[in-house]
C-alpha cells in the first residue's frame, strides 16, 4: 500500500479546501469517521485523512492507496502519488498529463492492466519470424525472394484469425482470449524443431494468426470497456505494451548469433508466456458491451463503405510496413553489415523512442480529434522509413528513430477507429476481415519487394515504390474518414443504443 503524506499551513481557506471531497484524479465522498474514500478512481484501496495540528499551525492530510492495475500498477505508483499530493486548486479540475482523459473506474483500470500483459505476448509472437528469419535462411540457404514468400505464406493464416475473431461475436471475447493466449505459444514453439525454412513458414502459419487474433481481442475488448474520450488512450497504453513484447524479442536476438543453428533457442521462449493464463483467467472479465443486450449475429451490410475504408486503408500501409520490418534486419546484415547484436542495437535504440509518438498520438487523438493525427504521422513515418533504406551511418539511425516516433503517433488512432466503427455484434468480425485485408498487403508488398531485391533493384528505390500505399491513406484520411472522438460506440452505431435502450 502506497502512502502521500501532504502539509499545509492552517488557514480557514485551507481548512476548506482539504476537508471539501475532491474530484479529480479520484472522486472522494465523506465516511462516517470523517475521513474521505474513493468512490470512483483507479483504486482498489484509498483514503485520505486530515489532521489539525493547532500547535504547529498545520494541515496534514495523509492518503494510503492501492492502485487496481494489475502487473503494470508499479510503474504509475510514483505519477499517482505525485497528483494526489498535488490537488487542483478547482474542483473537478483535469486528469494530470499522464493519465488517460476520463477518469478510469477500479474495473476498467483492471481490465487495461490486464489486456497490457497480455500485449507482451501478442507482441514477442508477432515478431518473432520477422526477426529470426535472416538467420533461419542462412542456415537453409534461402534466398531474398524465398524469405519474402516464406513471409507472405505464414500470412495466409489470417483466415484462421478471422474465424476465431468472428466466433467471439457470438461465444464471447474472454473465451477465444483465453484459448489464444494458450494455443499461439505452444504453436509458434513448434518452429525450433523446423528442418527447412518450409516447414518453419507452416508452424508459423498456425501460430502467428492465433497471437494476431489474440491482439483484435486486445483492441475489441478496451474499446468496449473504457470510457468515451479514452479509447485512443488505452490503445496506446496497449501499442507500448505490444512493442515492450516485441523488444522482450529484440533483446533475445543475440542468442541468434551464437551458431548457426542458435536461432531455434528463440522459439522456445514463448512457452514462458503460458505462465500468465492463471493470472488472467482471475483478473479478465467479460466485455460488458458483450454482455449488454445487442443486436447478434449481424453482417456487414450497412457497414460495408466503413468496412472498405479500413481494409483498404490497412492493405495500402502494409504494402509498405510489413517489407520495412521484413528486410530491415536482412538489409542491416548484408548492406551494413550488422551483426546480429548490433541489429539488436540498432532497433531498440530507434524502435524504443516510438513509444513516445504512441503514447503522445493516444493522447492527440482523444483530445484534438483522430483525423489529423493520423494523416500527420502517416506521412512522416512515411517518408522517414523510406530515407532510413537510402542513406548510411548516423542518418540512417536518426530517419529510423524519427519514424518510429511519428510513424507511431498514427498507431492509437487507427486501432480506435477499427473498434469503433462497428457495432458490437459484428465487431470481431469486421476487425477478423480488416485483417485479411491488412495481412493481403503486407503479402503483396513482401513479394513485390523480395522479387525486386532479388532483380538488384536497391533497397531504397523498392521501398520508395510501395510507400505510395501509406500516401494515399493519408489522402483518404483527411477526406474520406469520420471524427469519432469524445463519443460513445453507441452514438456510432445506433443499432447498439437502439437494441439496449
């Protein structure tokens, strides 16, 4: 249990002020022995006393709390502390910076916390093959073009995640989380017992949709569970965690380079992710749009114009991001040289940052709106991961970091939107078929790019030609997009509001 202990000095206008509930960061009601309790907040535990020192001419308020964010909860002790120490001189003033705008409830700050853990998972099994490739065609002797269809094949099994998201539209989110979260590591492990890069790619097929599948759910689930001009937060909050797994990977890679045949180490790892399934079965409740009463078992008429507009918006930009996270570490290792601790390096110093650009897009694009955020950091992600494949040395790094962090900030606002959209009965499997869409691009573009490296196009010039993709989404951003901030999923899909009024 954490504790703030603040002194003031003893005036009427003081006395006043800490003895008036506060509605901030916490929502405070009076107890019956004169101290405050939270009646709404992020708290499993909280409250607050105030003593009158008339001798020392003092105030001392003292707060003991426990913060209801499981896992996560330590890192958010120090900023709470600091914001109950400092209250708002005005009632109901703004949440601090860091925290999301609306004010979290214990249950959803539990659910966030929960959905974040899960993210490690989703994040480590999702970069796995990208990042291990390069050294499983060494040892198979593959080429550029084998790597980039042994990429789009594993891609196909999208059609394994979208059954599975469609099926939580009618058996429940909690369910299929739970089964993923079990089934995608014990499935990806399989590929440290590959004896070509074949059968690699088919383990894979089976392994990376179920933790693509388990990160929809991430997305489906906090847009039903956090409040109005949250939701971009909490993806954000999500997209850290994704990328804290993804590095969890990174940081493994050195293993990689330890023989040839090392790279299989990696794929054992996953299995220590099955230690969480207790841990979330405990804290994990079922989406509480899920159980509301809605409209079941709808299709996408309707819908299809919003439908058309996130999936062809998630296949242009893949045709750029998945070849640019593809070949990056083939391009480092056969263009620059890299070692495989180098590589290691080199995406954490630059990937690292672009937690900044998500957590600050999250915050944008509840506060000033999705639109132009996300046109802004398409563009220059954009540009920047295009200039990071065409120049060497210090630069390089520099257009990798500044595309991490203004690439990232777009990351908060199309994860809002491909939730928000849709209504609750068919939100599975419109997110399940945005996929498909998403996973076609990222095929097309490792094809297109793998099929040009092996033609001696250069990296840059290839990379060029698919980032026409993302600049024309920025294009349909502006133009062609709604603005669904600051209101409730109900009051975008009115089929809901009608169906549970």
């Amino acid at each position: 249990m954490a504790r703030v202990v603040a002194v003031r000095p003893l005036t009427d206008t003081s006395l006043a002020f800490v003895n008036e509930p506060r509605d901030d960061i916490v929502r405070e009601a009076l107890a019956p022995d004169g101290s405050f309790t939270a009646t709404d907040g992020p708290f499993k535990h909280y409250r607050r006393t105030v003593t009158v020192d008339h001798d020392a001419v003092a105030i001392e308020e003292r707060t003991e709390f426990t913060l209801s964010i499981p896992w996560f909860g330590f890192l958010y002790v120090l900023p709470t502390k600091r914001a109950l120490r400092h209250r708002p001189e005005t009632t109901g003033g703004p949440q601090p910076w860091w925290a999301p705008p609306d004010r979290l409830s214990p249950r959803q700050a539990g659910v966030l916390g929960t959905l974040a853990v899960i993210c490690l998972a989703v994040g480590f099994l999702n970069t796995l093959l990208t990042q291990t490739i390069t050294f499983a065609a060494d040892e198979f002797g593959s080429s550029d073009g084998d790597q980039g269809l042994a990429l789009a094949s594993v891609r196909l099994g999208i059609l394994l995640s979208f059954g599975l998201v469609a099926l939580a539209d009618r058996r429940g989110r909690r369910l299929i989380m739970l089964f993923t979260l079990i089934a995608a590591p014990i499935a990806c492990a399989f590929g440290a017992l590959a004896p070509n890069l074949a059968v690699l790619a088919v383990t894979q097929l089976v392994g990376r949709p179920l933790a693509i599948c388990m990160g929809i759910l991430v997305g489906i689930m906090a847009a039903e569970e956090m409040p109005r001009s949250s939701r971009a937060y909490a993806v954000s909050v999500l997209a850290l965690a994704t990328g804290f797994g993804a590095g969890l990977c990174v940081m493994a890679l050195p293993l990689a380079g330890l023989g040839v045949r090392a790279w299989r180490l990696m794929y054992v790892l996953p299995l220590a992710f099955l230690v969480l399934v207790p841990a979330v079965r405990r804290h994990l409740p079922e989406s509480r749009r899920f159980l509301a009463p809605h409209a079941e078992h709808q299709t996408l008429s309707g819908h299809r114009r919003r439908f058309a507009l996130l999936a062809l918006s998630g296949m242009l930009l893949n045709l750029l991001v998945a070849p640019a996270s593809g070949f990056q570490n083939r391009f480092l290792r056969r263009v620059r040289g890299f070692s495989a601790a180098r590589i290691s390096l080199f995406t954490l110093a630059t990937n690292t940052p672009g937690g900044i650009g998500v957590l600050v897009g999250g915050r944008l694009a509840d506060t000033r709106g999705r639109r132009r955020v996300y046109a802004v950091a398409i563009v220059g992600g954009t540009l920047a991961t295009v200039a990071q494949f065409s120049v060497a040395g210090w630069p390089m790094w520099a257009m990798s970091l500044t595309g991490a962090i203004v690439g990232g900030a777009g990351v908060p606002a199309f994860g809002a939107y491909s939730s928000e959209l849709f209504p609750t009965g068919l939100r599975g499997k419109a997110n399940g078929g945005i996929s498909v869409f998403q996973l076609a691009g990222s095929s097309i573009g490792l094809v297109i790019v793998g099929y040009l490296l092996d033609q001696s196009w250069s990296y840059g010039s290839v990379m060029a030609l698919v980032a026409v993709g993302p600049l024309v989404v920025a294009v349909m951003v502006l133009t062609l997009y709604p603005e669904t901030a600051h209101r409730e999923l109900e009051d975008i899909n009115p089929e809901d509001r009608i169906t549970n009024g």
